[in-house]
C-alpha cells in the first residue's frame, strides 16, 4: 500500500510539473496563474476539479482565467484562511497562498 501512495504521489507530481508554464504567462482559457519567486509567472492548464494542490513555492496574485470557481488557502492541505475567487476575476497582487482547490 505504501508503495502504490508513493507511486500515484510520483504521477501526480509529474503531471502537475508537466502542465506548469512559466516565464511570460499569457491568460488562455481554463488556466490558473499565479506569481512565484523573482516574480516568475507560473500556470496550470486545465486544472482538476475539487483536488487540494499545495504550492511547493512561494506563490501570490492568484488569477482565475478557469471556468469555474477556484479558493486559495493561506495555509497548505487548503487550511487556513480562504479567498474565493469568481471565473475570469484577480486578486490582488500582494496575496499570497499555499494552496489552491477548483470548483468547492
């Protein structure tokens, strides 16, 4: 059992690394962005539905250029405290978050 964890752990890693952009983000459709360290754009494609995604770097002004509505977590494990964000909305550039979760 503890192998298949770290086995499915593993995948959805490389999955989620795949799908991260960074560099010069340039809103497209279903995509989350944020800025990272040195203030970096990163992106995800098409994100999971109702799946907590820790941020494993500093991360803030989360843009929601999905479909559908995202919350972001001070905290990691999507704990702390929340800001809800509408499709197509930004928050502002100075906050920051440890983890994010699509349509909750």
């Amino acid at each position: 059992m503890r192998l298949f964890r770290t086995v499915v752990a593993t995948f959805g890693g490389l999955v989620l690394s795949a799908s991260l952009t960074t560099g010069s983000a340039v809103a497209a459709d279903d995509q989350f962005v944020w800025t990272g360290p040195k203030g970096k754009h990163y992106s995800v494609q098409n994100p999971p539905d109702h799946k907590c995604l820790d941020m494993g770097q500093e991360a803030s002004g989360p843009q929601n250029f999905t479909k559908k509505p995202l919350t972001v977590y001070s905290g990691k494990k999507c704990k702390g405290t929340a800001t809800r964000l509408e499709p197509g909305k930004k928050a502002d550039r100075g906050l920051r978050f440890a983890s994010v979760i699509f349509n909750r």
